[in-house]
C-alpha cells in the first residue's frame, strides 16, 4: 500500500496567503486569466453589476475561472451575453462551446472552456449563491473605471 502514496503532499487545498493584488498580476499572465478579463470587461461595458472573478482552477477540474455578473433585466442579460460573444469572438477568435439559458434571460451561462461565465438576475443570483458554492476559490480584484473617474482632480 505504501507504494501508492509516496511523496510530501500539501494538507491544505486552498493557498494560504491570498493576497488579490499579486493574484490579479501574476494569475492573470496566463491567457486563461486574460479571457476572464475581457469578458468582465464586455460585461462592464454593458452595465452589469456585482462582476465577480473567482479562480477555480486550484479548487475544481470544470474550469479555470468562472465570472459572475447581475443583469437588472432579461434584455439586458441577454445583451450583456451577446457583447460577450461579439468581444471575445473580435479578440480572441472563440465562440462558446455551449449556451444556456438565453430564451429565457434570467440565467445566461456560457461555457469558453477554461472560463465559465454568469450573467444572472438579482433573484437568481441570490437565490442559488454561487459565491458561497466556490468560497474556496481565490477571487481576483477587477479594476474599477468608476473609482479612477472619482479619483481625479476636476
């Protein structure tokens, strides 16, 4: 039996230190990491809300990332996915491998393979609580346009 389980393997699942300043810069070098941001870009580009990027690579075999975002409408979670269809599909050249969810625009979920995105209805949204699903995942800080507006001397 001992044959089986050689080796020092880490005890814990989860990184200890987490720090989402280093994490944005150094996770984000991969090209994983740079999807997950233009789609959150497209999404902010559209208005959507509460976007939140968690890395799920350490912690679950279906992805890499997954992005989450509110739309406060069906047309507008439905127009939040198309403009991340047209972005990625203008930078990256990649169309999802699955839809779901778009006829009836409470829950758009697009599959890119090692990015996996949520446009969801505030109810939705609060009702099935993804982020507590994935509290282990390692959430990635977006930078705010808005603050960076507000910072600025006038």
């Amino acid at each position: 039996m001992t044959d089986y389980l050689q080796g020092n393997f880490p005890l814990e699942s989860v990184p200890l230190s987490k720090s989402a300043v280093n994490t944005a810069m150094s996770k984000t070098d991969d090209t994983s990491g740079k999807l997950a941001l233009t789609i959150a870009a497209a999404g902010t580009e559209r208005k959507a809300g509460e976007i939140l990027l968690l890395r799920v690579a350490d912690v679950s075999y279906l992805s890499d990332y997954f992005v989450m975002m509110t739309g406060y409408s069906r047309v507008q979670v439905r127009a939040i996915a198309a403009a991340i269809e047209a972005k990625v599909e203008s930078d990256w050249n990649r169309r999802p491998l699955r839809t779901e969810g778009k006829t009836e625009g409470s829950w758009v979920l697009q599959d890119y393979g090692d990015v996996i995105v949520h446009i969801m209805m505030p109810k939705e949204r609060e009702f099935y609580n993804l982020e507590a699903f994935w509290i282990h995942a390692e959430r990635i800080s977006l930078p705010n346009s808005d603050q960076e507006v507000e910072d600025k001397p006038k």
